[in-house]
C-alpha cells in the first residue's frame, strides 16, 4: 500500500504493537509486521483519529465498527496465513483488516454487505493502493466463481456455519469465525476442512462482534 507515514502516527503505532505484545494471547510474529505497516488513523473516521492506536473498537460508517487491533491479530494469528493463499474475507467494514491481509502477503478477497461502506472503502483503497478484490455483496453466499480459498476470515458474528462457505474452503484449508449460540453466547471458532466432507471444529474464546447479517443493504 502506498502512505506518507507521518512521524507523530509512526511513533504511536509502534506502542500499539508494543502493547499487543503484552496480550494474553501470544500473536504471530509475521501478523505483528504486518499490523505494524499499515496505518490505522486512515481506516478511522477524522473524528476518532485520536484513539486510533488504541486496543478499541470504533464507530465507522452504517452503524459498524473497525475491529480491535488485538481481535485483527488474534483472527489473523489463528489463520496461519503464508504469503500468496487466497483468503476471503467477510465483513470489508473500514477495510483496515483487509490492508493487514495484503500486508501479510495474501491475496485478498472481500464481502462487505453494506454499500455506503463498500462505495467508502473502496475509494480509500484506490488511494492507498491496497491490493483487494472486493464486491458489495451477502458473505453467507461466498464467493463462488473465486472459490477454493486457502482460508476464509470472518469478522461479524454468524448465527450458524454457513453452508456456501464451507463448500468454498480448500481441502486443508481453514475457516475462523465468531458463531453465537442459542444463549446469545458468541464463540470463535476454527473449522478445518479434513476432506470432500469432514470438518474439525474447534471451540475457542468467547467473542464480541456486530453481527453477520443476510442480504446487502443498499441505503446510502
Ligand atoms: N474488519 C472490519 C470489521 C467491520 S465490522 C474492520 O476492521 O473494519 C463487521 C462488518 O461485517 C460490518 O461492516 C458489517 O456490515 C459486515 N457484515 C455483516 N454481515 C455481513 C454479510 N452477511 N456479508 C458481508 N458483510 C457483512
């Protein structure tokens, strides 16, 4: 991607990495690089520019959020992505998630479902030059004419495994996804594709995320 980095930003990047290395996850080290190239002020709306190196969610447009830095490299950690696999990524939102994805080598597809998202985000990738391949569309349909994915990334909460994605996995390849049970209890999961029709499923952390909604939204 193409930026000015601009001393002030650099400098507070740095000790969000810094503080990201104090989580109670251990991240990987090429997802720690990768985080640590991409510039986060410009995926925020101005107005939260302030906060945007520190460990929060903040609002972006259509009522959605820029995920946590922590979240980003804990899904992306738990991916094991090695550069030049297909990944697929739902939920474009501000896009700051996707940059981290190209940054770590990948080549990158991405669903966002609603358009005033998809239209803003795709002019700011345009200007930064990162490299994606992104429609306006409804992620529990894939994208089938991509398909197979080495991996596949999910950043809002789903209410089931859908179906479309994991026919669009890879044989060995990997899905992480933040799924809510019937309590209302979101937990993320890590599903491997074992073969033509076997899964392994494993339960991981409880999680909160805004949730993965059907259909696209076209208000602007
Ligand atoms: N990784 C993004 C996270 C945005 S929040 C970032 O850091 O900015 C989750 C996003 O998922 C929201 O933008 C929401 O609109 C989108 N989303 C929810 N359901 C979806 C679906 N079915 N298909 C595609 N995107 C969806």
């Amino acid at each position: 991607m193409n930026f000015v980095e601009e001393p002030k930003f650099a400098a507070r990047r740095r000790m969000m990495i810094a503080q990201l290395k104090t989580n109670k996850f251990a991240f990987a080290a090429d997802v720690l690089d990768a985080i640590s190239q991409v510039p986060r002020h410009l995926f925020c709306q101005p107005m939260y520019i302030a906060s945007a190196y520190e460990d929060v969610t903040l609002p972006i447009a259509a009522k959605q959020t820029i995920s946590q830095p922590s979240t980003v490299a804990r899904q992306m950690s738990l991916l094991e992505l090695k550069p030049g696999e297909k990944v697929l990524e739902i939920g474009t939102g501000s896009g700051y998630q996707t940059a981290c994805l190209e940054a770590l080598g990948a080549e990158v597809y991405s669903i966002e479902r609603q358009k005033v998202l998809y239209d803003l985000t795709s002019a700011l990738f345009k200007k930064l030059n990162v490299k994606v391949n992104n429609i306006c569309g409804d992620g529990y349909l894939g994208m089938p004419e991509h398909a197979p994915f080495d991996k596949i990334i999910v950043t809002a909460g789903a209410f089931q495994f859908p179906p479309k994605l994991m026919a669009q996995l890879k044989v060995g390849g990997m899905m992480i996804i933040p799924v809510e049970d019937k309590s209302g209890v979101s937990n993320m999961y890590r599903v491997r594709r074992v073969d033509e029709t076997h899964f392994d499923v494993d339960k991981l952390e409880e999680c909160n995320f805004v949730p993965m909604l059907s259909g696209v939204n076209n208000a602007l």
